[in-house]
C-alpha cells in the first residue's frame, strides 16, 4: 500500500509539513535522516546554542526546539524513521523513496532536506566552532560575545555583505575578507557595503587559521597575491559567508534545480517542477534561510500536498 504523504528531512521546514498533514489525517511517513549531509536529525538548529528569534520563545536552545517540534509531529499522527533516503524515483505516481533495503511508495512527497553552509576548515576551527566562529551572523551576531569587538567576514557575495551590514550593528568594526579583487555581490550591495563606515573590504585576502584559547581572538589572513603575506587580525567573531550547499544530490536531477542545486519552486508556492511533489525550507530558500521562514513553507507543503491529495485519489 502506498504512503500518502513521505516527508523527507527534519528541520523545522519538515516538522511543521509533519505537523500540518498530521492534523489533516494524512497520516505522514518522516525519514529525519541518520546524520544525512553530516547534520543530525533536527537538522541545522541542533548545531547551535541559543535560538531567540523563534516566535514563542525568548530563548531556547537549538537542540531543545528541535526536540519539542519532534515531539508534537509525532503528537499529532506523523511516524518518524531515523534513516536517510538514498535516492527517489519521480517518473510517475506513486512515485518511489529508495532507503536501504526498502522501497517505498508514496503518493505524495514533501522534500525539506535543509541546506549545509560552507567551511573551510581552518586549523583550530573544530575546536572554536560557535565559540567565535559561525556560519550564520542573522542568528548569532547578536550574542554577547560579539558586541563592540572587531568581527571578520569571509566572502563576497550578496550574503557577505548582508552579514557584514548586520554585524555592524554589534561590533566596533566589520572586516570582509575577499579572496579576488572584486566582489560578487550585486551593484546595490556593493555600495551598501562600500559606504558603510563600520566596514573595511580586504581584497585578495583569505584567511588561513584561527587562533584563541576559549573563545576566537585572532584569524590569521594571507595575500592571494603571489607574495602570500600573512598577518593576524585580533578579531572577536569569524562569519563564514561563502555560499550554502542545498542538500538535493538524492534527486539526481529528477528535479528542476537552480545552477546551485536549489530545487526551483513556483512562486508563492512549494510546488516544483513535478506535480505532487513539493519543496519546503532552506532546500527552496536562498535568500532568507531561517527557522521560521522553513517552518512557514513547510506549512504551506502540507496544505498543498493536502489539497492536491483531495484532487488527485
Ligand atoms: P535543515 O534544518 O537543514 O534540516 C534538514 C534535515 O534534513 C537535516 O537534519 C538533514 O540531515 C536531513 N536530510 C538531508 N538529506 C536527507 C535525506 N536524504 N534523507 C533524510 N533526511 C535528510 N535560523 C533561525 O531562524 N534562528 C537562529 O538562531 C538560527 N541559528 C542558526 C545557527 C546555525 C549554526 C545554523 C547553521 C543555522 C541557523 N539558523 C537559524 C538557520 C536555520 O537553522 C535554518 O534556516 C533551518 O534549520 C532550515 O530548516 P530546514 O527544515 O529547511 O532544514
Ligand atoms: P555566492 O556564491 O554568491 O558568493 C559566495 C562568495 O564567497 C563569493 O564572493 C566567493 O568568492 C566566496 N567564496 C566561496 N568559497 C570561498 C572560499 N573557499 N574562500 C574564500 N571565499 C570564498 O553566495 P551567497 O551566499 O552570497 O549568495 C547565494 C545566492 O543568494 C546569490 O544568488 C545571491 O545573489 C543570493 N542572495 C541574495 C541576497 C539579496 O539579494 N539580498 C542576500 C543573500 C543571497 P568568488 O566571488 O571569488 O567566487
């Protein structure tokens, strides 16, 4: 017998999409992955501290939210499998979700397999990640530890300077760190980024270590330019913005997909590029990439999915 709806991931975009078809009596199949795209079940907020801009919660820590959304999608109706789909077949209804050994049918699928923001890996990065180091200044810039610090940025892009401008908020300077000599973010940005004062742009620049005891204090930073000088900038924060990996391989191009690896999705809707199957969360969304954004299209999934269901026995 066929599921009705599989949802597949297990951020706050699969959970409110397990939530809503739960309610609805749709009876959702869950597979949250088993440290799939190397995050764990919960997806991206079980890798942070505090979470202060969920609606609902002054503070809560990440692991903490994810748990409480694990309980109320199984509270109402969704059956969670601790497992990874390896890859799905989307040529025709029921389409088919390969895990393992099994094969499983499913009438309806909701894809909310979240996006992995890039690292570098520096050395001394294992060791200070979120004790100074981020991949996300929206979420954590605001912590105390950054305030009135000089806070470094590596990247170029539309995201960098978005981060850069938000940071400066907090800290007493924003450093960007640019590996080419230009910036790839769009016009408008660049000059956002340009006429701010707080900010200072270090072209040709990457960093290669950092360095702190407890907390970041220092990111060591070398010249792309062939004399490869290196120098240290006493920093109190490192933000990488250097672009996120959506988590769509799986698909294996059944899929439109952006020239990232977005899943493209109507606008205004979750609907992809085949009927029946809906996109929900940072997998969709490289623009604004948070926990209330995914969960509000993981609702919208659901309704969709649940509409198309009473369309199409
Ligand atoms: P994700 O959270 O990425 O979850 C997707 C899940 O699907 C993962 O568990 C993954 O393992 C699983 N998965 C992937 N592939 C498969 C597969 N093939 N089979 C089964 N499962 C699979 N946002 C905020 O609003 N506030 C914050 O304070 C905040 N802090 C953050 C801190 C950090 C360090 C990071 C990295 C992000 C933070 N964000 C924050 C952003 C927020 O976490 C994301 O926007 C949100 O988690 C995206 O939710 P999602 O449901 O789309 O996917
Ligand atoms: P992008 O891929 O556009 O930019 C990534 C930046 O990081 C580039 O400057 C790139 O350098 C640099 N980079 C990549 N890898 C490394 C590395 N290993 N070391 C040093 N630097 C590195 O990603 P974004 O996340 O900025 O943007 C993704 C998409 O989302 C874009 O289409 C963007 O326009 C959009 N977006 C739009 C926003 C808006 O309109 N307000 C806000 C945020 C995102 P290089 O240029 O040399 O490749």
């Amino acid at each position: 017998m066929s599921e009705k709806v599989v949802i597949i991931g297990s951020g706050p975009a699969g959970h409110a999409a397990a939530i809503y078809a739960g309610r609805a009596k749709l009876e959702p199949l869950m597979y949250e992955g088993m440290f799939a795209a190397g995050v764990a079940a919960g997806g991206q907020l079980t890798t942070t501290t505090e979470v202060e801009n969920y609606p609902g919660h002054l503070s809560i820590s990440g692991p903490e939210l994810m748990e409480k959304m694990r309980e109320q999608s199984m509270h109402c109706g969704a059956r969670i499998k601790t497992e990874t789909v390896d890859r799905v077949d989307l040529s025709r209804r029921p389409f088919k979700v390969f895990v393992g050994e099994d094969v499983i049918e499913a009438n309806v699928i909701i894809i909310a397999t979240g996006a992995t923001a890039k690292r570098m890996n520096l050395p001394g990065e294992e060791r200070l990640w979120q004790k100074g180091i981020s991949a996300c200044a929206v979420c954590d810039g605001g912590l105390p530890i950054f305030r009135n610090k000089t806070l470094v940025v590596v990247g170029g892009g539309d995201s960098a300077v978005e981060e850069a401008n938000y940071l400066t908020k907090y800290a007493s300077k924003v450093i960007m760190l640019v590996r080419r000599d230009v910036l790839r973010a769009s016009k408008v940005m660049q000059d956002r980024a340009k006429n701010n004062p707080k900010i200072e742009i270090l072209f040709n620049t990457v960093p290669v270590e950092v360095v702190g005891e407890k907390v970041l204090s220092g990111v060591v930073v070398q010249s792309t330019t062939p004399d490869a000088k290196r120098s240290t900038i006493e920093a109190g924060g490192l933000f990488y913005a250097i672009g996120h990996l959506p988590n769509t391989s799986f698909l294996q191009g059944q899929l439109e997909l952006d020239d990232v690896g977005y899943i493209k999705t109507k606008p205004g809707t979750t609907y992809t590029s085949v009927e029946g199957v809906f996109a929900a969360g940072d997998v969709q969304d490289k623009v604004y990439r948070q926990a209330i954004t995914s969960a509000g299209t993981g609702c919208m999934a659901a309704l969709e999915a649940e509409r198309f269901l009473s369309e199409h026995h």
